[in-house]
C-alpha cells in the first residue's frame, strides 16, 4: 500500500497539515496511505482522505514516531488503510464485552435528534440527564418523542436554537453552507486551520532518553476530557505508550457506553475542582506532566487556577492542549457544542442530505448526519497530531507549547477536501456493517481482545472479575514499535490520582 504517483508541486491534505505546523517534511516520505481513499464509506464528503490523513497511524502516529526519532535516532514507516481507518472513525459503536453489546446497543438518548420546526429543522442533542430535562422544560411537553416532535413545530429553528443557547442546552437550526458562511460565526473561523500550535511560553529543551520502547513512553498527560473527541485524543497518546491519566469530575454526569471504548490504555480517577484538598492534588500532578488535555468550556479552567498561563507557571516545558465546539472568536465561542450539532448548524447535513436525494431521485432533500461522529475523532487523533508536534518543539527549541483544535474548524477542513459525485459516494461507498452479535465478519477482522481491568478497595483487592472487550484495533501499523492496546478500566474512578512509577 502506497501513495499514488503525484506531481512535484503536489501536496496532499496529510502533506499540508504536517507542513502547517512547521515540521520537517523528511518524515512525510515514511506515511503511506491507501492512493484511493474514497468512497471509504456511503458519504459525500471525503472521510477515507480524513480519516486515514488524521487517525491514530496517519499524522498522529507519523508525528509520534518522529517524537521517537528525535529521542531516540530510530526511523520508521507508518502505514494506514482507508477503510479500516474509517472503521476506528466509530470505534465507539463496535466493541463488545464478554460477547455481547453493551446496554441496549443505542448510543443516543431516545429525544435526541432532528426535527422539523415551523420554518426548517432543528437538531437537538439529550444525552446527558441535565440536557434532556432542560429541553423538555423550554418545550414544555412529555418526555417522548412524539411529544417533543409536536412541541417543536410551533417554533421557528433559529428561535428555538438561540432560547436553548440562553439556558446552556443543546440545540442547532440546520444551516446550510451558504447560510454559515454567512453567519458571524462562520465568519470567523474562516481561514482557521483544523489544528493551530503556539509557544506559549519560555522553557529549556526537553531532555531526550535513547531507550524509550514507545514512541510516547515516560510521557505523563492529564487528560480533562469528556464524551468522544478528547478522550479519543488521550486514548491516542495512551497507543503509542504515554501515561494518560483520565480526570473526570464525580458531580457530572457520565456516558458509560462512551466511556468503556475511549478509556483503553488509560487510567481514570475523579477529582472534585470545587474542593481546596483535590485542587491541589491536580496542581501536584501537574507539576511532573508533560500534556495538559482540556475539553472545558472556555475560561471554565481559568476561573479554577488551570488556564493555560496558570500551567505554563506551575510546570515550563509543559503542552496545554485545548478543545471546543465553535473555536475561540466570534459571538459563539462560549456556546456548547456537540458533533452532530456542529454538523446541522455548519451544513454539513443540509449538503449531505442533498447529495443523498441526487443519487436516490428525492426531489425534497432531508437533512442526513454523516455516517459516523467525524468531527469528534477527526477532532481527537488531530488534537493527538498537534501534541505531538509541540512535543517535537520541545526538543529542538524549547518552551511550553498550546494546542487548539476546534470541532467548527475541523468541520471546515473536512468541507475544503471537496466533494464526491452522490453516484460515486452512494453508489460505490461501501456502508458501515450492522452492529451484530456474533460481529459481522469486516468487524472481527479489524478487531482485537482486550481486558477490562475490575474495581478494587482500598487495599488493592480486586472486586470484580475481569471483563473481555472486543475493541477496533488501531488503523495501521508502526514498522518497529507497534502501538500499545492496553486494558480498560471498569469505571472513571478505578485508579488513585497518581502517577504510574510515583
């Protein structure tokens, strides 16, 4: 497998997103990608070309081993296909434990969704408690589907969606691109790369060791994340042999199905930000790490004592990575956001759902979500792909380094990789496989064991027998280390607030 013969002058996506962060191109020579990514699957929108350029053996695992490299001289290709590329791009839908799927199979709470208001459509997002009970007070209505359906037809989208926004919740009028780029946020995010590195500041290099076994061993990060693309981003580093330490809070709620896949090589344990005693455990903590991973609303962290300025104090040389829905400008900057919202609102489903009608011959098109959460882990292995490279500069110039990636912006970069003709992306995109027990055959193939690791008291004593999972395994291969699976731990509080080696 290898890329198609090009131009001199030619760069592809992969090529003009390593550039963009000023890193060496020699490396770029070791990536090999499958030389015709799409349809990698039934979409209009380029997700092979997305999904093998920014998944786990694509630019995160090219930027990890060039990390590698610089530590220790060792050189090494990395490969990648398409399709099973696009497979990991729904890691969360494929796993099992002990030979069935876990709870009822369904990832979305049952209001979730799309719905038609009196002048177009919104798309609301239910998954966690607080958000479901906080639309069903704006509508008013019992707790179905059909009831919120009802509701919601008595309202203008934009209306709807501005209110929600007011009290926190979770909602987008779907746009299409026109009428986003139109938009004041739209606006400015244009030109925004999906992935932005800066010095942040001032700090000696960065030690190397000539005897790491992985690309990212004795490498400590903080992962603060929640639902998918953060914690795709921390199951990331965790891969290629970082320590991840996964902080979640115990007052918020959780999404266990979620949780279970993205806490793979982790460990996870829960500090109350509210409490003097865990506030200074986590600055403990980040006195020895090397990545701050954050997912908080903009300026939440900062209010805590943990913005960037505040880290970069507590420990020079560290990299402080962070993740938001619609970026850090523009009157929406503050406003949550999830990927399904951000594809209504930036038309991404009013497009693909008009390319879905050409192909079919509908002559009303209805909006259609991409077949998986793109933005997330696009989001999570690019924000794993910056990391990486602000590790890179603390080797060869030093400093404390940020990272930023918003799921607008990515959004925004899977949109300029063009379209596919809906014949060709309907036509000949193979479809995702049903989600089956036994699996379906294309999943096992693509699949790998792993252990659960089980609660345990206070003394240490397990308190439950391990689980088996079945997992996605990793999209591709690393030529002399091979990325590290690891185990999953049961529940977001199986470890204590430690290091590893401590």
């Amino acid at each position: 497998m290898s890329t198609s013969s090009l131009p001199d002058n030619f760069e592809s996506p992969a090529q003009r997103l390593w550039t963009s962060l000023s890193l060496p191109r020699e490396p770029l020579d070791r990536l090999h990608l499958s030389s015709t990514p799409d349809p990698a699957i039934d979409s209009s929108f380029k997700l092979g070309t997305a999904a093998q350029a920014s998944t786990t053996i694509g630019l995160s695992g090219l930027s990890a081993t060039h990390f590698h490299e610089l530590r220790t001289g060792v050189v090494q290709d990395v490969s990648v296909d398409a399709r099973h590329a696009a497979l990991e791009f729904k890691s969360e839908a494929w796993y099992t434990i002990d030979g069935e799927l876990p709870g009822s199979g369904s990832l979305w709470d049952e209001i979730a969704g799309l719905y038609l208001t009196k002048d177009g459509y919104v798309r609301t997002h239910t998954n966690f408690p607080h958000h479901r009970q906080g639309i069903l007070e704006i509508l008013n209505c019992k707790p179905t589907r059909e009831a919120v359906a009802a509701a919601l037809l008595t309202w203008d989208a934009v209306e709807f969606e501005t209110v929600a926004a007011s009290r926190h919740m979770c909602a987008s009028a779907l746009r299409s691109f026109e009428q986003w780029d139109q938009h004041e946020q739209g606006k400015s995010l244009r030109d925004t790369p999906p992935v932005c590195i800066s010095k942040v500041g001032d700090a000696r290099k960065r030690e190397v060791k000539a005897d790491a076994a992985y690309p990212l061993d004795g490498i400590r990060v903080l992962d603060l994340t929640r639902v998918l693309a953060g914690p795709v981003c921390g199951r990331t580093l965790a891969a290629y042999g970082a320590d991840v330490l996964w902080i979640t809070s115990p007052n918020l709620p959780s999404l266990p199905l979620l949780d279970a896949e993205t806490s793979r090589g982790k460990r996870t344990t829960q500090l109350d930000l509210e409490l003097p005693a865990d506030i200074r455990t986590l600055e403990s903590l980040v006195e020895d790490a090397d990545v701050f991973l954050q997912a908080y609303r903009p300026g939440g962290l900062s209010e805590k004592g943990f913005g960037v300025k505040d880290v970069v104090n507590m420990r020079p040389g560290i990299v402080y990575a962070s993740l938001t829905a619609y970026g850090w400008e523009g009157p929406w900057k503050d406003r949550r956001g999830f990927d399904s919202l951000v594809q209504t609102a930036t038309g991404v489903n009013a497009t693909e759902g008009e390319a879905f009608a050409k192909h079919s011959g509908g002559t009303t098109p209805s909006p259609r979500a991409l077949p998986m959460q793109a933005l997330d882990h696009a989001a999570g292995y690019l924000l794993a792909f910056g990391i990486n490279a602000a590790l890179c500069k603390t080797v060869t110039e030093g400093g404390s380094w940020g990272v930023r990636v918003s799921l607008a912006a990515v959004g925004q970069w899977i949109r300029s990789l063009g379209l596919l003709d809906p014949e060709i992306a309907f036509g000949q995109g193979n479809p995702f496989p049903p989600r089956t027990i036994p699996p379906d055959a294309e999943i096992s193939t693509h699949s790998i064991e792993i252990d659960q690791i089980p609660r345990t008291d206070d003394d240490g004593v397990a308190q439950n027998s391990r689980s088996k999972m079945t997992v996605i395994r990793h999209a591709g291969i690393l030529s002399k280390t091979p990325v590290r699976e690891g185990e999953a731990p049961v529940v977001l509080n199986a470890h204590s607030p430690t290091w590893a080696n401590d």
